[in-house]
C-alpha cells in the first residue's frame, strides 16, 4: 500500500515527479510511465519502493520490499533541485521523511 504523496525516480534522470495523492497517480500513470525501465522507482512518504511495470498496457507498481532512508531521498531531493539550478543545494536538510516530501513539492511552485 502507498502512503502518499510520492515521487518517481526515473533511471538516469536527476529530475523527480512528485505526486501528492492517489488521483494524480491514476490520473497521469499511463502518461508518466509508459515504457518503464527496470530501475524507475516510485518512493513513497514513509521511504517504501515500488517498481514501476507495464502490465496490459497500464503500470502497475510492484512492492520491492526496500525503504530508502532519510539520507538517501534528501540525497535526490538535492539532485533533483541542483538539476533545476538552485542554489546552496548542499545546505538542504529535512528532520523528517514528510518535511522532506514537502520541501520537493514546494519546489515545484
């Protein structure tokens, strides 16, 4: 089960796709991962992964068993802004899982 909101983490793309809730997952899914790669991950609020596969023409996100901890989703977070060229993308911290994910959407204002 997903604990929203989420991103994607795509295979050799810094940028991440955040998604706030289950609607904009189901909503763009079928535009968001059409030809998934093995590696393409959606991580979820609590740090849980999902593969991204194409069944039947539609993904479907298959439990990997995995929790990224704090450290590494803020180590994408920094990626994913100093891509877009922010700046003291270094100084970026979050004391939790969920200020983490509300940092990400923030940056997408």
């Amino acid at each position: 089960m997903i604990n929203w909101p989420a991103f994607i983490k795509y295979d050799n793309d810094d940028e991440l796709l955040y998604l706030p809730d289950q609607s904009s997952w189901q909503q763009g899914s079928a535009q968001i991962a059409f030809d998934p790669q093995a590696s393409d991950r959606l991580v979820d609020v609590t740090g849980q992964s999902f593969q991204l596969r194409l069944k039947d023409k539609a993904v479907e996100l298959q439990p990997l068993g995995e929790n990224m901890s704090l450290e590494d989703v803020l180590g994408l977070i920094k990626a994913h802004e100093a891509q877009k060229g922010s700046c003291c993308v270094a100084k970026l911290y979050a004391p939790t899982m969920a200020d983490a994910f509300r940092m990400l959407a923030a940056s997408g204002d």
